[in-house]
C-alpha cells in the first residue's frame, strides 16, 4: 500500500527535473553551490583565514608596526617573553575569572527573565522590549554611561548612600574594579540570552505541562522535570556563545579601565591590541594572539567533548 | 527554478558590487599625485578636521601659496585626529603618504627613523627664531617645525592663595618643594575645597607623560638616558625617579588631589572643588571668563633641578616618498613665515613661536596677559625623548605612574618600566 501511493509522486518529480534541465544551461548544483559560497568565502578567507595564518608566522618573527628593518626570524623568544610577564599572567588570570563567573551568572540571569516574560499577561511584551533594550545599544556607549554610573560620586554611590552604605569607587579600586566590569557586562548582553531561553522555553509542548499537572506535580517540579531537559539544547548553545563572548572581553576594559588599577582589569585580547597597536610590537601582539587561540580552541573543544558525552548517556 | 533566481541574483550583485569595488581601489590610489618635470598638485594631509578654526588658519596658508606662483597647487586633506596617526602608518604601508603632513612633535623621531619623514633643508636661519620646542629634531637634523606650543601651568586665584597666606610663585622665584606640599597641606586642612589640587589624571594618551614626565625631570629622573638613548637604567629607577614616584603617590595619600579626576578637571576648578589646578594654557580662556582678574597662571614647583613642563605640539614636515621634493620645500619654507605663525597661533589660542608672531598676537606681545605662557615654554619646556622608542616609552612611563598612584610599590614598577624600555630598544638594535 506504502508503495502505491509513494510512487507517483517520485515519477512525477524526475520528470519535472529533466523538463528544467535543459533550460539551467549545462551549470552542475555543485557550480551554483560554489558561487553561492563565493561571497561568504572570500570574506572569511580575507579576514580570517589569511590573518590567523599570518599570526602563525608574525608569532615567530620581531614585526614591528612601523620599522624600517624586515622583520626576522627570532625563534620562541617572543614567548619566552610572554610567559614571564607578570601581567600576561594577570591577564589570563582576569580573563579566566571573568568567563567563570559571567558565564553561570548571566545565563542563569537570563533563564530568570525568560521565565518571567514568558507567563501570558497583557503588557509582556513591554518588558521583553526593556530587558531587550541594553543589547541593542552599542557596548561603547553602554560602557561610557557605566563609567559614570560607577563614578564615586555616581548614581550607584548615591543610592548606597540612602541606605547608609559608603559606595567604594568601583573602577578606582583593584577589588571591586573586575567586579564592576562583569555586572555591568552581565547587564548589557542578558537581554541576547534571554530571548533564546524563550524561544526554547516556547518549543516545549503545552501537553507536557498539562500532563505533569495532572499527575500533580507542584511548579518546582515541573521547572526541573519538564523545562529543564526541554532547554538542553537551548543550554548548551548559550554555554558556548557566552563563553566565548566573555574570553574576548576587550571593549569594556578599553573604555572604562585600560587595564588598571594595577593591571585588575588587564584581559589577553586587550594586551594584545595594546602591544600590538600602542606599543607597535606586531610579532610580539601575534605571539600573544597565538596563545590566546590555543586556549579558546582548546576550551571550545572540551565543552563541546563534555556536551557531546552527555548527549550519548541519554 | 529556485537556483536560476538565485544565480541571476548572485550576478546581479556581483555586477553591482565590483564597480564600488573599484572605485574604492581608484581613490587609494590617488591620494598623492604629481606630474613630472617639476609643477602639479602637492597633497597636504592634518589632524586638525575636528578643529574648525586651525584648520582654516592652514587653509589660508595653502591658499596664499597657490596664488603666490603657478607651478604647484596644494590640496588640503583633513582628517579627525583621533583616526589620523592610523591613517599616516596605513598610507606609509602602502607607500601612498603625501607629500605635506602634520605630525605630534614626540612621534616624529619614530617616523624619521621609519623613513617617513624627509629632512627639512636650508631652513636652519629661519627655524633658529622658532621655540626650540617647536621644531622636531632627530639624529642633528630638522625633520618638522611647528607654529606653535602649549604651556603647562598650575591655575589658581589670587583670592585664594592670599586667603591661606600662600606666597606667589614667580619665574624666577618657583615653589620649591616643601613651600608646594605646605600649601597643599594648609588648604586641603581648611577643609574649604574637595581636593587642593587638581592634576587632571582623567586625561588619557599622550597626557601622562606630556604632564608628569615633567615632574619626573624636576626631581632630576627621566625616561631614558639622553646621552646615547640606549638604556633607562638609573634614570628612571634611580633616587631621583624613586623620590618623585613616592611624592607622587603621596598626593593621593595625602588627599592633595583624586585619584582619578573628574570628566572636566576645568570645570570642577571653576566650581570650586579644588583650589588649583595643573594643566595646559588651553584653560586660560575659560578660567578668564569666570574669575576675571582673579586667576592666576602659576610656574610649576622646583623640586630640585627648576620647574619643567612639557614641549613640542603639532609640527609640519615632509615624506620621504612625495614625488615632487622641491616643491614640498617650497611651500614649508613659504609657510614659516611670521604672519602664518601669527595667524595659526591665534586660531588656536596657543604660543607662537617667534618673537615676530609673537608681537602681532594680542595677548602674547611683551607684557601681555599671555606673555607670561611663552616665558614657561623659554625657561622650562623640555621635550620628550629624541628616540624613535618614545611612543613605547610614552605606553610604558603611563602604566608605570598609573600604577604608582594607584599604589603599587614604587621601585618594582619603575624597575619593570626599566627592563621593558631597555628590552624594546636593544629588540631594535637601538634604533642605529
């Protein structure tokens, strides 16, 4: 019976392929794939591709920004340099805190916020606009409201002082400054993730709510038993995209702090585009940009290992 | 179906988009042009399109020139300063530079040494009446003069200083040392003001070692040793630089001035959270405005080797690759005259550098109000290092003070400073 009824429909398909034939002059699909993939390739290989290849190669050399001298070949000396340099350290140390922290915060944050504007009631819609609003607004200007929200006589310090609190100067001070830098970060991207949470949260079936209400299980239950394996694909892209937002942290730290006090805030990508523009030490930014590469890569791929190993138990 | 639309698609933008392509390509190429045998068009490339008023004060000069004769024709680019460092190194990649640019003093030994830059010739009689700040040297030859220079200055009031019976410092007679701190002290124990002092540390770049290196060199520190510009050992790590690094971090330890300032150090002065204010003569227009008679424009502190400020502001020279050479020469040499000075230096409110121009500026003319600036500049202006490393000195001497008022031990930081000068100038063969 299967067969009757499916085989008209493929007879009917050929025959309208071979009638077009003719008509798309001799092109094979795997030409039209091509040119489809020219715009994109061109673009990734320029500004990709060609750049990552000629870190792999500028890492070894004493490039300079501006230099009269060609470059040469000196060998691991730039990474000799690099991993005695106090700051390099302090830079990765920062980076890593910042991942580690931001990335369970903020999507926890974001997961909150999905589940408050995701009850139907009038005027949802507002506030999933409001909590939106941060991530359309450029980080730089989000950075320089920032700068003067955390000022020490700012608005921040000023509602602490109501409470009676003395507001520390926040950027000023290296225990708070790193701090400062991740809620505020948290703040402007958590609108991004809470409109992913939503859209898993709205691929979830209606009836399996309605079924673990009939068995009687109580709103925690439901969250844990429910929602939360529906969202493990959801989980896991917003695992991967903030931790790699939060590894290369730079414009913040360019336009609030440059790296102070006493190197707090200091993170890999914004020592690399320090030595690597202001200080003009080309061959010794790629080093640097080397060794962050290998670190990201290295991250993406556990991740990816431990959400894959997880996905095979189930 | 579905691939054919796409395909015609795909043409489409393909045809649509390789004549912008081009024509991006067509206006790369064409920055600096000039004809053979001598004659035709000379690009001029400034910093200055953010500023109205200079930039028409340059514009005058070109304009005067291309009347004066018919062999050359200048065209003034303008770009905002903020791109135009970036926008010189990329064309000088490219070998595209043009054949007149503006360049910020320090920078340009870096790009002499890049070869950017091609010597000034024949022009030594007339840039002797220039301020020595203000024309750009490297290795004994000239590479840039200037129209004019800024001055660093503390402002305060007379009303103020008379008030907690504080001396008025003259050119000739500075604070010294313990006079500074004691008047720091008395006003800030008053209690009448936030801070006593106000260094502006908000500012950022060039603005560190501009201002504090200064500080450094009255204490009898630099940022590296200019005898042979090879090493900054014992300069910059020594007793001297150890005492101005302690006293500098003392003046927030001491709540003389904050930590870091406010967005506009000239404003909080003029609303009277603090009693004095150290910065460039640029505010001396505005502090007039408010306090009248009132302000006053001091020399700053001797703490040992007389008061220093910094020299050297935006210059003029030549590149290496302009195609016509002699013409370019023709023009700078055209443009140094007194009148131009005159004229660029009133645009932008700033010192001229002859005596010349000097006279024809209100204001800057023998025993004018602003006078007393060019006299700073005569007596104390010292320019930042004549080495192609300045701009990595310049990163490193405002990481190391940030760091140092930010409390990190004085003699660690000055020292680490030391090993990555001294690295990046043995990394470039001392730049020989």
């Amino acid at each position: 019976m299967s067969s009757t009824t499916y085989k008209p429909p493929v007879t009917a398909q050929v025959a309208e392929k071979t009638l077009h034939k003719p008509k798309s002059a001799g092109r094979s699909p795997g030409t039209v794939a091509l040119l489809m993939l020219l715009p994109a390739g061109v673009l990734m290989i320029t500004f990709l591709i060609i750049p990552i290849g000629l870190t792999f190669v500028l890492a070894f050399t004493n490039a300079r920004l501006i230099s009269p001298e060609p470059a040469h070949f000196i060998g691991l000396d730039n990474f000799s340099r690099l991993f005695g340099n106090d700051t390099f350290w302090k830079s990765l140390r920062n980076t890593v805190i910042f991942a580690v922290v931001i990335v369970p915060f903020q999507s926890a944050l974001a997961l909150g916020l999905a589940l408050l504007v995701n009850v139907k009631m009038r005027g949802v819609n507002f506030f999933r606009t409001v909590y939106f609003l941060p991530v359309v607004t450029s980080m730089v200007v989000v950075s320089m409201l920032w700068l003067f929200l955390y000022q020490p006589n700012g608005l921040i310090n000023a509602v602490l002082a109501k409470f009676g609190i003395q507001g520390p100067d926040w950027l000023g001070n290296p225990s708070t400054a790193l701090f400062a830098i991740i809620v505020m970060s948290a703040w402007q991207a958590v609108g991004f993730h809470m409109v992913i949470w939503l859209s898993g949260l709205q691929t979830i079936p209606g009836e399996l709510y309605e079924a673990a209400s009939l068995d009687g299980a109580s709103p925690v239950q439901q969250f844990l038993h429910v929602t939360w394996p529906g969202l493990r694909q959801t989980f896991i892209f917003i695992l991967i995209t903030i931790t790699i937002a939060a590894f290369s942290l730079f414009t913040q730290i360019n336009i609030m702090t440059q790296g102070g006090p006493l190197d707090s805030t200091s993170t890999v990508v914004f020592q690399a585009v320090r030595t690597g523009f202001a200080q003009q030490q080309t061959g010794y930014a790629a080093a640097i940009s080397l060794v962050f590469f290998v670190i990201v890569l290295a991250v993406s791929l556990l991740q990816r290992y431990l959400t894959r190993e997880k996905e095979a138990g189930r | 179906m579905i691939s054919r639309t796409i395909k015609r698609l795909a043409a489409t933008i393909l045809v649509a988009a390789t004549p912008l392509a081009l024509a991006a390509c067509a206006k790369g190429g064409s920055s600096a042009s000039s004809d053979s045998a001598g004659g035709g068009t000379l690009t001029m490339w400034t910093h200055n399109a953010g500023n109205k008023n200079e930039l028409a004060s340059i514009q005058k000069i070109v304009t005067d020139f291309n009347g004066s004769q018919t062999k050359y024709k200048v065209d003034v680019q303008a770009f905002p300063q903020d791109s135009y460092n970036q926008s010189v190194v990329a064309a000088a990649a490219a070998k595209k530079l043009p054949c007149i640019l503006d360049i910020d003093g320090p920078n340009v030994p870096n790009w002499a040494w890049a070869g950017y830059l091609a010597p000034l010739e024949g022009m030594d009689d007339t840039l002797s009446k220039f301020l020595p700040s203000t024309v750009g040297k490297y290795q004994d030859k000239i590479y840039s003069y200037g129209y004019y220079d800024v001055a660093l200055t503390i402002v305060s009031r007379k009303s103020v200083l008379k008030k907690y019976g504080v001396r008025i410092p003259t050119i000739e007679q500075p604070w010294t040392a313990e006079e500074f701190d004691a008047a720091l002290k008395k006003i800030r124990d008053s209690g009448d003001f936030d801070y006593p002092l106000d260094i502006a540390t908000s500012f950022t770049g060039e603005w560190w070692p501009y201002a504090y290196s200064p500080m450094l060199q009255s204490f009898g520190g630099d940022l590296i040793n200019r005898t042979d510009y090879k090493s900054a050992q014992g300069v910059l790590n020594g007793p001297e630089a150890l005492n101005w690094a302690t006293w500098f971090r003392s003046l927030v330890t001491e709540k003389y001035v904050p930590l870091k300032s406010g967005a506009d150090p000239a404003k909080d002065f003029m609303n009277g959270k603090s009693a004095m204010l150290y910065n460039g003569t640029w505010t001396a227009v505005d502090t007039r405005k408010k306090f009248g008679d009132d302000v006053v424009f001091l020399p700053p502190a001797d703490f040992g080797k007389g008061p220093k400020i910094g020299g050297g502001s935006w210059q003029w020279g030549i590149s290496q690759n302009c195609s016509d050479a002699a013409g370019a020469m023709e023009y700078m040499k055209f443009a140094a005259q007194d009148k131009y000075v005159a004229g660029v230096a009133e645009a932008t409110t700033n010192i001229p550098t002859t005596d010349a121009a000097a006279a024809q500026v209100k204001g800057y003319e023998p025993g004018g109000e602003n006078d007393v600036f060019r006299e700073f500049t005569k007596t104390f202006a010292v320019v930042r290092p004549e080495t192609p490393g300045y701009p990595f000195i310049a990163t490193e001497f405002t990481k190391t003070a940030q760091d140092i008022l930010n409390g990190a031990d004085p003699q660690k930081a000055l020292d680490q400073a030391v090993k990555n000068i001294d690295a990046n100038q043995e990394s470039n063969n001392y730049f020989e």
